[in-house]
C-alpha cells in the first residue's frame, strides 16, 4: 500500500508506503518552498508510478516506466 498526504502547514507532502511481505513502512517527506496561494503552473493532474533502477557499470541510471491501478484514491481533506 502506498499513500502520499499533503502536510500543509509543514509546507510538505508525505509520502508512504508499507512492504506487504514484511509489513515494514516507510516515509518520505518532499517539502516544498511555493506559497499555497500560488495558482497552478499546468491544469493537468496525474497520478503516476515510476522506477530508477540501478546501473552497476557506471553512473548512468536507467529509466522505467509501469502500468499501474488506481483504486480508493480520495481528494481532498
């Protein structure tokens, strides 16, 4: 399961998800520094997978993109 919540008055979204095989959850935390009022740059919303998976044989990093569902998604507070 994954979750990303907006933590306004921290000015940051939280993001978190739990492992289903050992029930461990993780957190991350994206602040952002734009005041709330400020109107969208683009009218387009998404919700998205992507994955950067690890290159051995240098710094270059590969790029992957899934298919995923979406179910019980909520917005709003």
């Amino acid at each position: 399961m994954a979750q990303l919540s907006w933590d306004q008055p921290h000015s940051q979204f939280v993001a978190s998800w739990t492992d289903v095989l050992t029930g461990q959850t993780t957190q991350a935390f994206m602040p952002y520094s734009m005041a709330d009022t400020t109107p969208p740059a683009f009218p387009d919303k998404l919700i998205g997978v992507r994955t950067w998976a690890p290159n051995c044989l240098g710094t270059q990093m590969l790029v992957t993109d899934m298919e995923t569902t979406f179910d019980k998604v909520w917005i709003g507070k």
